[in-house]
C-alpha cells in the first residue's frame, strides 16, 4: 500500500508541472495583453497612452519577454516564495486574492461531492436490487433529467423558485459582512445558510450520474458467480448483497470518482457567476475577460490542483478498497 | 462425401437470415426509450432544416410595442361558435404606483391564424428567398407570440426554432472533429501499443483530470469580440473538442485493442487481407455500432456546453442564434419575474439533450449488449 | 413420472427406491419442473425430472449443454435466476434431525433454506476465479459459513478454516489462508472453492463441473481428493458434468439428461457398459478415447442438441434418435421401461421392442458402430519415404511484456528450441496442457508471430523456403498452402460478413486469380465437402450451432486447396456427439483431400484417435515425440506417463486396476522457468543432473523421441535405473 501511494505521488510532480503550463498557455492565447486593453480602457475615459509607455509597463510586469520565459519566471516565484505575481485589476499580489476564493470553492465541491455519495448511493442499490420497480422508473427518470439539465439553468430557475416562494433573490455563498472575514462561528452558520442552493445545483448531475453507475454495475455483479456462492454458503440475502456484489460494484464508481468531483469543480465555475458566489468562478471569469493574465493563469492552475487531488485521492481509495490493485504493487516491489 | 457428412448435414430448418445490422436494430427497437429518442432527435434535426419556414416570424424581427409580450393561446372557436382559429392581442395596462404592466387579452383583438402564410422575407438555407411561413397570423402585418415574446419584442418561438439550427449543429461539429482527433489518437494507440501507448494514455488521464469549464472559458475567452460569427462558431466547436475527443479516443482504443487480439482478425490476415482491408472491412464495421453510440452519447455535452459558454456572453455572441445566447435574456431576477416564458429555450435545451442521451443509451445496448 | 402410463412388464418404481429402500435416500427429486420466462416466451428447463440422491454416494448427472444439470443443482439450493420458477414438484431432503423438507415448497429467500445452505447441502462450481471473491482473502470466505451456521469465536473459526484447507491439500495453508484468489494456481482455487463448501461438513455436496476449467492432471488430483473427502466424511454428492470419463472416476449412480429430460438412470457399470438409451448409447460411441481403436471412425448421433424454445414434441430426443417411431415419438412423451430394478430409461422404442423381441436384433444392429470399409484403404496415408513436407528447427519465441513505466519487463518463453518434421499424408497430434505453447507453435509456423530464433522449412517447387526468414509480402502465398482452424467457432468468424464472405475472402485476396465465377464455384464446392448445403451462404455465422460454425471455419480453411492445415484445438468448444462428427469429417476430407494435419488439442483421446504421430509439449519444448500407437502402448517421459495416468476414461472404477500415481503442481510460469529439465519439480524420477542440466531431444525423424536422462518403461525400471545411475 505504501508503495502504492509513493508510486502514485511520483506522478503528481509531472502533473503539477503540466497542470501550470496549461494553465498559462491559455491566458497567452489571446491576442494583445492587459497592457492593450488598459490603454484601451484609458482612451475610452479620453486619456492617452503612447508607445513609450506602454512598454515601461510591460517591462515592470514582464509581459515583454517571450512567454517561456514568463512562464518560469511566474513558476519559479510561485514555488519558491509563494508569490504568484500581481493582479492588476486588483491591484493586489494575487495571492492575497486567491485563498478564500479557493477555500470556499473547495468547501463547496466537497460538500457536494458527500451529498451526491449520501443520495446516490443508497437509491443506485435501491434500483438495481428493486429494479423495473415503480421506484426504479421514477429515479431513472429523474437520473435522466438531472443529467440533461444544464447547471446554469437549474442554478436560474432555483433563483427563480426561491423568488417566487420568499419574494427574495437568492444568491451568494456568505453575506457581504462575512466577506474576506476570519472564521468564525457565525461565518459557518451564514454559510450552511447560503450553501444548500449551489449543491442542490452542483450536485444533481453527479448525482445523476452515480445512480445509473451504482445502478448498472450492481445489475452487472448480482449476476456474478460469486453472488451465488454467497447464497449458496447460507449468507442472509441482505448481507450477501452489501458484501460482495456492493462492494465489487463501489470498484468502478471509485475509479470514476474522480470524473464526478472534476465535474463538480468544473460545475462550480459556471454556477457561481450565475448564482453570484464569492469562489473562484467569478474571479475567474472577470480575470478572464479582463486579461488579467498572472490572476488568471493561477486559478486555473489551482483548479486544475484540485481536480488532481481527487483523481488521486480516488486512486488511493481504489487501492485500498481493491487487493488486487494492493497486490499488484507489493509483488512488483519483492520482485524489483 | 461419405455418410458421415451426410448424416450430418443437417438441415436446418430455419437458419436466420438476419445480418448483424439487422439484429443491432432488432435489439435496440426493444429499448422503447431509445426509439421515443430517435424520433425526437429525427425530428429535431429535421427542424434545423426547416428553421425558416417553420418559425413564424424572422429570427430579427422585433417590435418594441411588444416587449415582453406574454404567451398566446390559439383559440379555436370564435364566440358565435365558428371554427376559425386565432389569438387574441393583449390590452397593456399601466399600472403607475408600480411602474409595472400588465397583459389582459383583448376580445376584440382577433388575429386570425393559418397554414402556409405570408410573412417576414427569408432565404431558406440562406440561398432560396421566399415569404411563406409553414404556420402564422393571416394578415402578414399582425404578430403572433404562442411562447411570449423578449424584451425587444421579438417572438421566443421563432428565435428558439431558428437557435436550433446553431445549437444542434454545433454539437455535431464540435463531435465530428472530436471524432476525428479520437479516431486518430486512440487507433494510433491501439495499433502502436507499447511505449507510445503509455504516452498517450498518461496524456489522456491528465486531459480528463482538468476541470473542463475553466478551460472552455479560459479558451473562449480568447476568442476576440470582433470576430465574425461563422469564425466564432468554428472556433468554439473546436474549443470543444479539444477536451471532448478524449472519451472516444479510449473507446477507439479499448475496442481496437480488443478486436486485435480477436480470433477473426487472425483469420483475415491468413486469409491474406492487407494491413487497410483488415481496419476497413473487419475492424471498422465491428465497431461502428460503438462509436455511433459514443458519439450519439458526446452530442449532448457539446450542446450544453456551448449552451452554458454563450450564456456567459464567451460563446457565441448575438446577432447569432444560439439556445446560449437566447438563455442570456434572463440574466437577473428581474427578467424572470417578469417573463418567465424566457426559459422556453431551455426547455428545448433539456428535451433535445435527453432525446440524445436516450437514443445514445439505447445504441449502447444494441450494439453490446454484454456491456454497459 | 406417476402419471405416466407403463406399458411394459416391469414395475413402476418411485427414484427413491432405487431397490435399496426409501430410506436411503438423502435427497428424493419428483417430477421437478422448472421454467425460464423470457422476452417472448416461456423455456422449460427441468421437464418432470424425478432423482434420487443415496446417502453416502454420487449421483452424477451427466449431458450435454443445455440439457439442464446446472438448473437442477441450482433448483436444489433454491438459487435459481429470477426468472425461473420451479412449476411443479417436490424435493425431498432428509435434515439432520431425521425431518424430511420439501425444498421445492419453502421460499427461496426464506431462513428454512438458507439455514440448509452451506450447512447441510454446499455447492462448488466449475470456474473457481469467478466464483470466488478478489475483494476478500480466501480464509475470510472459508469461515463465513462458520459464522452464519455455528456460533464460533474468530479464533476458532480459523483454526477450523486452516484445518480444512489442510485436508484438502492446499500447499502451505497458514501462508494461503491471507491471499486473495488471484494469488493461486488453478488447483488452489478449486481446493479453496472446496474447503468453503466443506467447513461446516455438508451432508450433500453439489459439484457443478468442479473439473472442467482444469487441466488433466490437475483435474485428476481433484478428482481423487473430492472422492476421499466423501467417503471420510460419508457425504453424498450430486456430481455435474459433461464428461463421461470423469463419471466413471466419481460416480455411484449415473442420471443422463437430454433438454431437461432425464432419459436414463442407473448404476455406473451399466450405464457405461451396458446403457439401452439410444442417446446415451449415442454418446459413449462417439466418445473417442485410449482403449478405441485409433483410425476407426467414430458412432456420431446426428444433428446438436436444439435450443430450448424448439423443443421436439415428445421425446425430446426424436428428432435426433435412430430408433426414432413416426407417430409415436413425436407425439407422445416418452414410457418408462425398467431393465433392472435399478436400471430405468425413458423411450418409446425400447418399451415397444421389450413387448416384441423379434425387433430387438433390428435396433441392436442399428446402433452397432458404423463400419467404415475405407478405413483399411485410406488413400495415401503417411509417406514416410518422401521427403517432409514441413521442417521446424530449433524454433523459440517468447514474448516481452511491460505493465506500465515503473513495472519490470517479463520475458514470457513460450517456445524453447521446438524442432519436427512432418510427413506427407500423416497427422501429427501436438498436446499438452494450458500455457505449454502450443497455440504459439501454431501461430508461430504461420508467422503470425514472428519466432525469436529458429526455422520453419516449408517444401516447395523450389525446394525448402524458411517461412520464419520470409517478410509478410511473401508468406502471403505460403498461406494459401497451409491455412488454419480456430477453436471458437464462436470468434473466428467477423459477425458482419455471410457465410459466402468468409469463405470467399482467401480466394478475393488473390494469389490464385480467380474470376467471381470461379469463387463461387469454389465455395459452393467446399461447402458441399464439409457438409453444408449451399442455400446457407448468404446467412450470417451467428445463425448456426457450434458445429456448423466448425463446419464452415473447416470450408474456410480448405478454399485455397492448402496441403498442410493447422488445427488449434479445433473441437474442444464442441458437444460430445457434435466434436464426433467433426473429428469424422476431418478424417474423411484428410483421406481424399491427401491432406496433412497438425492437430493441436489438450485431450489425449482426441489426439490418439486422429493422429498418426503424436508429440508432447511441456513449457515450450517437445519432451516426446512417437508414432501414435508406440506412444500410446510405451510412454517413455514420466510426463506423458502422467497425462495418460490423469487422463479419466469411461471405464468404471470397479471394472479397472486402479490408476497409478498423479502428479502434483503445476505448469511451470512461462516467465520464470525452472532450471534444468523443466519437468524436474513435479519429476518423481528427478536426479540432481536433471536440476542442472537440460536435457536434449532430436525430435526430428518419425522413431520415438524423448527428451529425458531416464527415460522409463516402467516405474519400477525407473527407480532401478536412477539407482544404478546414483552409484
């Protein structure tokens, strides 16, 4: 096992090398910088930026140089002094920008990721155990629904059912007064009172898509031979079921762990601009569209550091839930 | 021959003449789901065709005296008991404590409806011109707004009608190139093997592990706003694939590894097949079934994301007809209190996307049916 | 059965008589049906199947697939797939306490039958790596039934757990007890699947093809410790299989189903010696094995056993049975006649011909082996004076394989220095066991692998051409002279292309420039030879049963008119009486088609009765090679002795000396060979020379050839000869 996780870890340097390249390729991808469209944004207010100096600016922020070169230079800083350059919308270091950002966006996808566990999973052995039951057609239905429902829509017409009930707008993850203020009993209970719509949101995809996992790969496992050998042994039903065709039909739902929390990641950018959340969507979003390039870069690479994290943190359940994935690695390691 | 061939040379009574096609389609007919989503994504797609002589008025066409113009209903029967369908125009009423409207349908407003109507000028398919318009008010200068119409006044439904073409389309586009990039990588994979296998294969897990949104975004995003729309358009399917083609290429690649090692594959090359007769006639066909299915599975993430990138206002941008970029009409509390009917593009975002997810899910079965 | 009317003289009995009394009988079956609803229809599986399972001994249920012996072992326990219900009949079982249940009647997820399950009746199947967990170690499955049945603290139960394993010979079983199914050989999962089924020491034991999945030798040590488990512990067993060799090995009494008919019961001695059933007649005819005459052609029953839902009114058997009586047969279900008071067979012409006797000797020369006049004659036959038409040299391949960047590279040596002629007009039978290369052999000749060293000599106009040297561009014509036949009939075949595609496809690839005319001509024309009417061509192969798939994979081969046809294991995927029809059909197309067959199979019998010369692989390397007769009656290496030792043949035990040792182990890891002869670790005869030094063979030539330092006779010379050599 714990050759296992350092073989795993071995690949997550690689990856976090990657991850930061692709992430500031992309802000290199538009033509100009925010050099261009800060100018443009003075000569809009009637003020004029010559030549001379918009290249000052481009040389106090680096942005002159070939994007190789930023690129290491941006790296380099970032892991050895933890300073991930400067947020000129902002006009702050952006990593005094990030981490509440970071932190509520984790909170948040990790709070729907358990949520579609705690709903799916029961409902996905209910179906298949039940299955062509009146309640298997109904979840499968809603399974169906909820995967064809883009999350920006079900984020508006919950905004819009909320509305119609409270006559309130419903939005945000904190009130303002909690913004950018430490942690506290109140800060957590403003939270949980805020929170439930965007997992409601983030999670009925996942948990859509669990169902019909759970639901397919437990139809799959009852019909295995060793559920018969089970039974035969004289294991109660109930017992034989959670203890074998369960527990092999939870393998491939962990591997596809992963694709679920990096979806919900993904997710989360899109309905927190809709649902005007404080995480990174919005930030990112505006930084985005303002080429704020060094903001930017560092929240897609986080984001992308997230969704690692759960594909190795699915990996490492998958081993640990599996022996012959366990096996596979001791053996080589006696042989090696 | 000798008896012993000959007594054993039964005679089937009735040997199926059935071809493997024939049985995929036999199979997936029994999926009853599957058909309801073959025929709604048929006649979907048939729609995208049709945009501009099915829609009632042009996709432009706005009226400002009808902004937010609510729903009409078809009356079929006049008061005196006639058959003569129509809709009834609104009365606005003003209320000026609230500075809110408010609709009451006026009988005496009778716009009477037809098939095969005139009304606003088109280019069917933007080459033939013409006026008729399958369904419509009479009199060529009265509206009709069976779903409401926006802030400008212009119908929802003739809007969401022509946004399908771009919204179905799109999907398809961004799949294809998928296909393609899928196709090449995944059997590069499968017939190299080995080492390059490894690569591309480590390559994948790592595009799969990136949140995708973000990335869209982040690409979109550098698509520049003056760009003209046929540009943009091809520009997104391509940001759109460049993360989608991973989940085909695997299955190009697990199946071509598997027909590899199939005993038939061995026959053909003893029978004496070429390298390109081997992948075209005896892998290809064996695995087409799949990759329909694959495909017919990836369309709907297209569409949804190209919904959810013009809503934003990075996807496609008006004047483009989008699902998206219609879906941008509600942008705050407001617009749905007021017109709530501009949701009905999302409707049909979610009525096409499981009509896919239904037929794609019902070719899987067909075409495997051990697996799922 | 009670409702059947009985025409003939002998007395009605009930199964449970069996002559011995009702009060033997562990398990009393009556009239059990059992049905499968499907998407159209409704399949009876189990039709009226009365059994009695005797305290103390083996039934064995023998048929072919289909025919129902799985349901009934699943029915007993009452895990059964959802769609099947049990329609009608009882199932009595005599528990412990002396009560008698009728397991049909309680509720299949009820406490009554799972307090019986895995306590008093277990259950062990035929593949142990399905049937057994990955998820849990071995010895947490054991003790499970411990846990539901007795109240038992862990400790205990796994003292009880190591105590079984070591029964049932598991190898090192305090260490085996923590791995996981995947870490175990074949064997060592059967031995697991059965000391999970015997901890709570079940007064009935179902076996379900335990033996089937494994190789014969393995098979053999099985074999010998199911039957000592059952007789210490005086456990009766319910014993399923296909293979009617391994019912002489086990069995006390025999019932042989046909499509969820029982259609003969009795003894083991009479049902292998003497059975009145024209199937079961059918099938121990066309059963080759060691003590048939090799070369004779086989009694094959004709036709395959149909699919459930075209079940033949009647006698399920009608339309494929010789005594078949219009009218009769094929109307009425089938009359029980008794021919000892433990001896029953159902079948219409039997009870009639006991009525008039004159007909008796009409049916018995009907189902007198088939003389085949031709045999004598065969056309060619082995031309050992010419020159070999085929010469393998020295040929080796093995294999890299990586599982990913971190892992070590295996080398897999599949073959080591394989080296034979072969011989215009003959069929040399290759056999060995799973993973001993023969199918690499195979593809390795044909050059679908290209061999890491070696020759392979094919004889052409222009004298010997080395295949192995050739690139592909030029083997292609070689491959219309020697063509190939799969073992799944199943797989071989694009599921796109017709019957006429595939046979035609060798023939469009040129070579031989045929015009579209001469293509069909050719394919109607093989067609015809291998017994297909040509009306079947433009059918699909998913449309035909296994043996008519072979049939075709056959026609396939012989389109281009080859000399020299490789075939892999080409009837192991067959049905008994299907695999006789087939071997016949490549016997009489070898005899007027002059052609030369490598025949490759795992089965000796098959072997023996095919081929003129047979040669024995083991880990890569021929270690005997000899005309088949002169093996067959003086095996020198330990190995082939042992194969045959294993080998189960239909002979009851009582009517046989009993067999000598079996080997123990298994076959050696490709990967990692053992050093020296790799036949040393499972050698009685092994010496220290044979752990260092490997042993040479020249198994080219036609003489006997063995690769062994001490090649035996007897046992007994063996051990005289290791002596003198000690000294």
């Amino acid at each position: 096992m714990g050759r296992f996780i350092l073989n795993r870890m071995l690949w997550v340097i690689p990856t976090m090398i990657a991850i930061s390249i692709v992430a500031f390729a992309i802000i290199t991808l538009p033509p100009g910088d925010y050099v261009d469209r800060y100018a443009a944004v003075l000569a809009a207010q009637g003020d004029y930026m010559d030549d001379v100096r918009k290249e000052q600016m481009r040389e106090q922020y680096g942005l002159d140089r070939p994007w190789p070169v930023q690129y290491v230079n941006w790296i380099s800083d970032a892991v050895l002094h933890g300073d991930y350059g400067w947020s000129f919308e902002q006009e702050r270091p952006v990593s005094e920008v990030i981490w509440e950002r970071l932190s509520l966006t984790a909170i948040l996808s990790l709070s729907t990721l358990f949520f579609t566990w705690i709903v799916a999973i029961p409902i996905g052995i209910y179906s298949a155990v039940r299955k062509y039951s009146l309640t298997d057609y109904l979840f499968t239905t809603l399974g169906f629904v909820g995967l064809a429902l883009p999350n920006f829509l079900l984020a508006l017409a919950l905004m819009y059912i909320t509305y119609l009930i409270s006559g309130e707008a419903a939005g945000g993850l904190l009130s303002p007064q909690y913004l950018d203020a430490p942690w506290t009993l109140g800060k957590c209970v403003d939270l949980l009172k805020h929170i439930w719509i965007p997992i409601l949101v983030l999670g009925t995809a996942g948990t859509a898509s669990i169902i019909r996992t759970i639901r397919a790969n437990l139809l799959d496992e009852l019909r295995k031979p060793y559920v018969l050998t089970a039974r035969a042994k004289g294991v109660p039903e109930a017992r034989a079921l959670m203890k074998y065709p369960v527990r092999h039909a939870m393998n491939p739902f962990v591997s596809g762990l992963n694709d679920i929390f990096v979806n919900i990641i993904s997710g989360e950018t899109i309905v927190a601009i809709v649902l005007g959340l404080q995480t990174t969507g919005p930030l990112l979003y505006q930084a985005l569209r303002a080429e704020d390039s060094f903001l930017a870069a560092t929240l897609i690479m986080f984001l992308g550091i997230l969704g690692m994290i759960g594909t190795l943190f699915s990996d490492i359940l998958l081993a640990w839930l599996d022996p012959r994935i366990r096996r596979q690695f001791t053996r080589l390691g006696k042989a090696g | 021959m000798t008896d012993t061939t000959a007594t054993a040379a039964m005679q089937p009574t009735q040997i199926e003449r059935r071809s493997q096609s024939a049985l995929i389609w036999k199979r997936f007919k029994r999926h009853k789901l599957g058909l309801i989503g073959l025929w709604v994504t048929l006649f979907i797609y048939l729609c995208t065709l049709f945009v501009e002589i099915l829609a009632p008025q042009g996709a432009t066409a706005y009226s400002t005296k009808h902004a937010y113009y609510p729903p009409q209903r078809i009356h079929f029967f006049t008061e005196n008991g006639s058959f003569k369908p129509h809709v009834l125009g609104y009365k606005v009423k003003f209320d000026y404590d609230t500075g809110s409207r408010s609709f009451i349908p006026d009988p005496r407003k009778v716009i009477a409806l037809g098939f095969w109507v005139k009304g606003d000028k088109y280019k069917w398919l933007g080459l033939i011109p013409g006026d008729r318009h399958l369904f419509g008010p009479i009199k060529p200068r009265e509206k009709m707004f069976l779903v409401g119409a926006d802030r400008l006044g212009r119908d929802v439904l003739s809007r969401t009608i022509y946004a399908s073409r771009i919204s179905m389309t799109i999907g398809l586009a961004g799949v294809a190139l998928s296909l393609v990039l899928g196709i090449a990588i995944g059997g590069l994979s499968g017939y190299m093997g080995g080492f390059t296998d490894q690569i591309i294969q480590r390559f994948i897990e790592f595009l799969q592990s990136l949140p995708s949104i973000p990335l869209w975004i982040g690409l979109a995003a550098a698509i520049p706003a003056e760009t003209p729309p046929l540009e943009t358009y091809f520009l997104i399917s391509i940001v759109l694939s460049v993360l989608g083609w991973t989940g085909l290429a695997r299955v190009v690649r697990g199946r071509f590894l598997a027909l590899k090692e199939e005993d038939f594959i061995r026959a053909a090359t003893l029978d004496g097949c070429s390298t390109s007769r081997i992948l075209f006639r005896h892998m290809l066909p064996n695995f087409t079934s799949h990759i329909i299915a694959v495909v017919t599975l990836a369309i709907p993430g297209m569409i949804l994301a190209e919904t959810a990138l013009s809503y934003l206002g990075i996807g496609l941008r008006a004047p483009v007809v989008s699902w998206g970029v219609l879906l941008q009409e509600i942008q705050n509390i407001r617009s749905m209190a007021t017109a709530p009917w501009l949701f009905f593009p999302g409707l049909i975002v979610v009525i096409a996307v499981l009509a896919l997810n239904f037929l794609g899910d019902g070719l899987r079965d067909a075409a495997d049916p051990h697996e799922h | 059965m009670t409702n059947l009317s009985n025409t003939t003289g002998t007395m009605p009995k009930r199964p449970e008589d069996n002559g011995m009394g009702v009060s033997d009988n562990l398990l009393s079956m009556r009239n059990l049906t059992v049905s499968f609803k499907t998407d159209d229809t409704k399949l009876t599986a189990l039709n009226k199947v009365s059994l009695a399972i005797p305290e103390g001994k083996t039934l064995c249920l023998v048929g072919e697939s289909g025919c129902g012996k799985s349901v009934t072992a699943k029915a007993i326990l009452r895990v059964l797939a959802e769609n099947a219900s049990i329609d009608e009949g009882e199932m009595l079982f005599r528990t412990k306490s002396g009560a008698m249940t009728d397991l049909a009647s309680i509720r299949d997820r009820g406490e009554a039958i799972r307090k019986l399950r895995g306590d008093e009746i277990a259950m062990i199947y035929q593949e142990p790596m399905t049937a057994i967990s990955p998820l849990y170690s071995i010895g947490n499955q054991i003790v499970e039934a411990l846990r539901w049945h007795r109240n038992m603290s862990e400790k205990e139960a796994r003292r009880e757990a190591l105590e079984v394993l070591r029964q049932v010979g598991m190898p090192a079983p305090e260490r085996r007890i923590d791995s996981y199914s995947f870490e175990l050989s074949g064997g060592q999962r059967q031995r697991a699947m059965i000391a999970m089924a015997l901890i709570c020491r079940p007064r009935l034991l179902i076996a379900d093809e335990p033996t089937t999945a494994l190789d014969v030798t393995t098979q053999a040590v099985i074999l010998d410790l199911l039957r000592k488990m059952q007789e210490q512990d005086k456990m009766s067993m319910l014993f399923i299989t296909h293979d009617l060799g391994v019912v002489a090995e086990i069995a006390d009494e025999v019932a042989v189903m046909y499509m969820g008919n029982v259609v003969e019961r009795g003894p083991v001695e009479r049902i292998l010696t003497d059975p009145v059933h024209p199937y079961t007649k059918g099938l121990i005819a066309s059963l080759p094995t060691l003590s048939k005459k090799a070369g004779e052609s086989l009694k094959t029953i004709p036709g395959s056993v149909p699919h459930l839902k075209d079940r033949p009114k009647g006698c399920a058997f009608s339309n494929r049975c010789e005594l078949f009586i219009d009218g009769t047969c094929n109307q009425l279900p089938p009359l029980e006649y008794g021919i000892a008071p433990d001896h029953e067979a159902y079948c219409h012409a039997l009870a009639r011909c006991d009525a008039s006797p004159q007909t008796d000797a009409a049916i018995t020369s009907k189902l007198a082996p088939r003389k085949n006049e031709q045999d004598s004659s065969r056309k060619g036959g082995p031309d050992y004076n010419a020159d070999p038409i085929l010469k393998l040299r020295h040929l080796s391949k093995s294999f890299t394989q990586s599982s990913g960047f971190f892992s070590k590279t295996r080398h897999i040596h599949s073959l080591n220095g394989v080296s034979f002629d072969l011989w215009p007009g003959e069929t040399l039978g290759l056999v060995g066991e799973s993973g001993c290369g023969k199918s690499t052999l195979g593809q390795t000749v044909l050059g679908l692998h290209k061999p890491t060293s070696g020759a392979v000599e094919v004889q052409t106009e222009d004298g010997y051409v080395d295949l192995a040297q050739l690139p592909r561009k030029q083997l292609k014509k070689h491959w219309h002279d020697i063509r190939m036949v799969f073992q799944d009939p199943d797989g071989s075949f694009n599921p796109r292309l017709t019957v006429f595609d595939i046979i035609a496809e060798v023939l469009r690839m040129g070579g031989q420039s045929l015009t579209g005319k001469d293509i069909t001509k050719r394919v109607e024309d093989v067609m015809q030879m291998v017994g297909l009417d040509k009306a079947f061509l433009d059918r699909y192969p998913h449309a035909f049963s296994g043996g008519q798939r072979q049939r075709i994979g056959i026609a396939r081969a012989l389109a281009p008119q080859p000399r020299i046809v490789i075939a892999d294991e080409p009837v192991s995927a067959l049905d008994v009486s299907v695999q006789a029809q087939v071997l016949n059909l490549l016997k009489d197309l070898q005899r007027e088609l002059g052609l030369v067959y490598l025949f490759i199979s795992h089965d000796l019998s098959v072997v023996k009765h095919i081929s003129d010369r047979v040669a024995v692989m083991y880990a890569g390397q021929i270690v005997e090679i000899a005309p088949a007769d002169d093996l067959f009656n003086h095996p020198k290496h330990p190995y082939t002795r042992a194969l045959m030792a294993a080998l189960p043949e239909p002979i009851p035990r009582s009517m046989r000396e009993t067999k000598p040792h079996h080997i123990s182990g298994s076959v050696p890891d490709p990967a990692n060979l053992p050093k020296g002869c790799p036949f040393h670790p499972r050698c009685m005869f092994a010496t220290d020379k044979c752990k260092i030094e490997r042993p040479e063979i020249d198994a080219t030539g036609y003489q006997h050839a063995v690769s062994c330092f001490f090649p035996q006779l007897s046992p007994a010379a063996a051990e005289s000869d290791i002596q003198s050599h000690a000294h």
